[in-house]
C-alpha cells in the first residue's frame, strides 16, 4: 500500500493533486517535503488597495481605480495567478448601506477594471460588524484557507494584499504571505508595526506587483 505523507493526521487521505485540507499547521510540513505544486494567486481587499476608500464606500459614483491598478492585474492574469477579493463590509449590518448598493459598487469597479478572463474569480463579503460573530470576516483566514482546498492553490504563492491590519493578519492566519499598502487607512505607527512584523509594505497595489510579483506592465 502507498502511504502518502499526510495520512493519517487529522483528515483521510485523499486522491493525488488534491490539495491537502488546509489546516494551518501542516503548512510547515508542506514546506519540509519541498513544497505542494499548486497555483499561485492573490487575495485581494477592495477598498484601499484596488479602489479608493471613501469610508464605507457605497455609491457607484465613489469608485475609482487606484492608478495602475489594471495593468497590474492584468499582467497578474497573465503570469498565473488567480484573483480573488474578500472585503470586511460592515457598512451593511451598520445599516449604513444595502446589499445591493454594495453589489452595484462591486459592478461599477469590475466594469472599470475591465478584466480579461478569467478576471476576478470570486468576491466575498462579510458584512457584520467587528463586535458580531463572523466566519468571514477579516483577520478571519477561513475564505483562504477554502480557495486554497478548492483551487489547488500553492500558499508559498499566495499573497494577501490590503490596506488595513486586519487583512495583513487574515493572510498570516492563512498561512500565506501577506503585503500592507500605503493607499488606504493604515497609519504610519500601522505600517511601521507591518515592517516589524515581517510583512511587505509598499505604496500600492501596482508598486507590490513590481516589487514583490517582479512582473513588469
Ligand atoms: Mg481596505
């Protein structure tokens, strides 16, 4: 019988290419034995690092794109990576804004980046507060960790990228690599605790996908 590395821990086997169930501490162990292939991709938040935050951003008219941040997906896109964003929305159970606002800003942005396939493949909100329970919301790491056993994803190749302490931490609670931008709402004493931290800072999205990514657009 072949014994696979994994069996036997806290999950059954399973087929070969399938990745493994994404518990935190065997992430370490991934490591050790060389490395899972696997696809590389990004996590992205919305607000501060693809468009400007306008502090509970809900109307269509408030969506802009950070310069340069459509070329440097697209040239994400054409190295490989898969795209996703999750974003902390507690504006909706604020009361603040509706669902549909929210989607229609997520519709103007998307119409704005104007994407080739296969785009963003997924956006995921949490729309409850920070003093509510959530499953999702960020520094939850529980959206990666599930693209991560769905897709296949490589965490040495996965990035979250963010304005916010919150989703700087959600990618370390993940296990993967994490990258703090100065385009959005993190304070200099934030940023300066990031680099003490071992994260990535840069100016934003476009200057981490040059820096960090090394692709050129
Ligand atoms: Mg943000």
């Amino acid at each position: 019988m072949v014994r696979r590395w994994d069996e036997g821990r806290f999950y059954p086997s399973r087929p070969l290419g399938q990745a493994p169930f994404p518990f935190p501490c065997d992430y370490g162990l991934n490591r050790l034995v060389g490395g899972m292939s696997g696809h590389p991709a990004l996590f992205l938040d919305r607000d501060g690092n693809l468009i400007r935050d306008h502090h509970h951003t809900c109307r269509e008219d408030q969506i802009e794109l950070i310069p340069g941040v459509r070329p440097a997906l697209v040239a994400c896109l054409a190295a490989g990576y898969r795209l996703f964003i999750l974003t902390n929305q507690s504006g909706i159970n604020r009361g603040i804004f509706t669902w549909e606002q929210y989607l229609a800003c997520n519709r103007r942005m998307l119409e704005l980046l104007d994407l080739p396939a296969p785009g963003i493949l997924e956006i995921k909100a949490a729309p409850e507060r920070p003093d509510e329970p959530s499953l999702y919301r960020k520094p939850s790491p529980l959206f990666i960790l599930e693209k991560i056993a769905e897709h296949g994803l490589d965490p040495a190749r996965c990035w979250m990228t963010g304005d916010r302490v919150t989703d700087w931490e959600a990618g370390a609670n993940a296990g993967v690599r994490s990258c703090a931008m100065r385009s959005g709402a993190a304070s200099p004493a934030e940023l300066a605790a990031a680099v003490g931290r071992g994260f990535a800072v840069h100016d934003d999205f476009p200057a981490f996908v040059r820096a960090e990514l090394k692709l050129t657009f």
